[in-house]
C-alpha cells in the first residue's frame, strides 16, 4: 500500500513537472533599438499580449539595445535557433538577397500608404524565401520617412562631398558613394558615441532615430527629404514555432497582427512628435532645396537602376506589383 501511495507520488510529481514545463515556454526577443524606441515598445506589448493569451503559457523576453545580439547578428541567431525571436532592419540583409532591400530605395515609396502598398508587393516574397531559411516573418512596421542629418547647412548634393557619413545599409553607403562621403558603418547603439568623437558627422535616418541618439546635440540641420520608410521586421524561428501547440501558435500569430496595425499607427504619431522634438531642442528642420532634392532623386534613379539589374525576376515582380 505504502509502495503505491509512493508511485502515486511520484507520478503526480513528474506530471506537475511536466505541464510546468509546458506552461513555461521561453523564448527570446533580441533588437537591435533602445527600449524606449517605438518599435521596442510595440514589442513589449506583443510579448505582454502573447503572455496574456496563451495564460502565461508562452513568456517572451525582449532584449532591446543589442544586448543580447548586435543588429547584424540578429538574423542568424533566429535562423540558428540561437533565439526564437528577432527584431531585423530589414534592408541590412540587402546584399545576401536583394529584395531585402526594396524598402530602402530612396523615393520609390516615400510616404505611409506608398510604404504600405510597397510592404504588400514585396511580403509574398519575403515569406518565401524566409520560409527557405527556416523561418516566419510575424510582422514588419515601417519607421517615419529619411531625412538629412548634417552639422553644416546642405544646399546641393555637392555639400555633401568629403563629409563623414553614418551608413547603417548597402543603399545608405551607395549614396555616400554617389554624393562623395565618406561612408562610416556604425549601427544604431553606437551612433552617439560616434557622432561625441568625431567619427560621423553626418547621416540619413528618421526622426525616431533623431531623439533616440540625441542628435540634436551633435548636429544642427535636419533636411525632411522624405527618401524612404525602411521596415523592421519580426522574425521566429520555423522550428521553435512548430513545436508550439495549435492554440499557441494563433495566440502568437493573432498578437503578431495587431502589432503590425499598432506599430503602424504609431510610426505616423511618432514622425510627427520627433520632428517636434528636435526642433525643440535647437535643431533647425527644414525642407530640401529644389537643387538637394533634384540631386538626391538623380541618386535615387541611379541605385534603383542598379537595384532592378541586381535584384533581377524578383525585384521586377516588386516594383511591377507596386506601380499597379
């Protein structure tokens, strides 16, 4: 009697054990932006909303400012399983696959619905060739429009010349290159220490990115050139998300909807409220010349030129779907 009282013991003890185990499904969300940037807050919800529906059965810990992984790291370790989760800039990727990149090209898709209508021409393939590598694509949220950060006044593209250059993607260091800059790699968690000793001086990126880095205290002139509105995305792991149970798995994918309407949304207010910010804190936000924005859609045709020769069938396929 004693003896089966203890197997009865133990029985419900590894069965407690196993369905804490199942209760507890960990995973993590390593990004490359400061916890405070939107997009970084928009992930805190999603896990939050994720944890909410699925009662605790799925925990999600985000990792924001690359402190688990660097932004250029962030890809492989989804794909290798080193995380479940990830944040990436999409059009960092653009040189393994040129699609990536289609959300970089300056002036293609230059405002929220051109940005939207480019997402929808440009997700079927995204998905594919995610799914290739093992992965899913969960949501993408566009940052606010490009602008020119400099130190000094920029009239023309030809102000630009020998000037110090922060380039973050392939499309950013060609326009170094076609202007005449000096293109300098620093990603986003490095950006104001960059900027404090001199190694930029100079760079193309959103508001959001502006108050994030306080670059209002670095440089002067914000030119509102509106060039593009590059995508992060959020990416699982295929394999870690088949292990997941049926209800689970909806949980994740309904939570991963409503933070692309959310983050979307909020990507509007935000371009609206940074740009209120740096003007706020001295910065002098103005609209391009007629000659910096004739120079810079010069740029533009010459990269997307490039793009649709590198890119071949598949870029066709976006930019054809795009113009419909």
């Amino acid at each position: 009697m004693q003896r089966r009282a203890l197997h009865l013991c133990l029985l419900t003890g590894l069965l407690a054990v196993s369905s804490l185990a199942t209760a507890q499904t960990k995973w993590d969300l390593p990004a490359a932006y400061p916890a405070t940037n939107f997009h970084s807050v928009n992930m805190a919800q999603f896990a939050a909303d994720v944890d909410k529906a699925t009662a605790g059965k799925l925990k999600i810990t985000l990792h924001a400012n690359a402190s688990l992984f660097k932004a250029p790291e962030i890809k492989r370790a989804v794909q290798g399983g080193q995380a479940q989760l990830g944040e990436i800039l999409l059009v960092n990727f653009q040189n393994e696959w040129q699609p990536f990149g289609a959300d970089g090209l300056p002036f293609l898709a230059d405002s929220y619905d051109e940005s939207m209508k480019l997402y929808k021409a440009q997700k079927p393939l995204l998905e594919k060739k995610l799914a290739e590598q093992g992965m899913l694509l969960l949501y993408s949220v566009a940052w606010p429009p490009q602008g020119i950060y400099s130190k000094k006044p920029i009239n023309s593209a030809a102000d630009l010349k020998g000037i110090k250059w922060r380039a973050y993607s392939p499309t950013t260091a060609k326009i170094a290159e076609l202007v005449g800059a000096q293109p300098v790699t620093v990603q986003a968690a490095e950006f104001s220490q960059a900027l404090a000793t001199g190694v930029v001086e100079s760079t193309m990126t959103s508001g959001a990115t502006g108050v994030d880095s306080k670059l209002y205290e670095h440089l002067k002139y914000y030119y509102d050139v509106q060039a593009w509105l590059p995508k992060n995305a959020v990416i699982a792991n295929k394999k870690a998300f088949d292990a997941l149970d049926k209800a689970t798995q909806d949980a994740l994918l309904k939570a991963a909807a409503d933070a692309e309407t959310r983050g979307w949304t909020e990507s509007r207010k935000v371009n609206t409220t940074t740009l209120e910010t740096l003007k706020a804190n001295g910065m002098n936000i103005a609209p391009p010349s007629a000659q910096l924005k004739a120079d810079m859609k010069k740029v533009g045709d010459t990269i997307m030129k490039e793009w649709l020769e590198k890119s071949g069938a598949e870029g066709k396929a976006i930019v054809d779907a795009f113009n419909r």
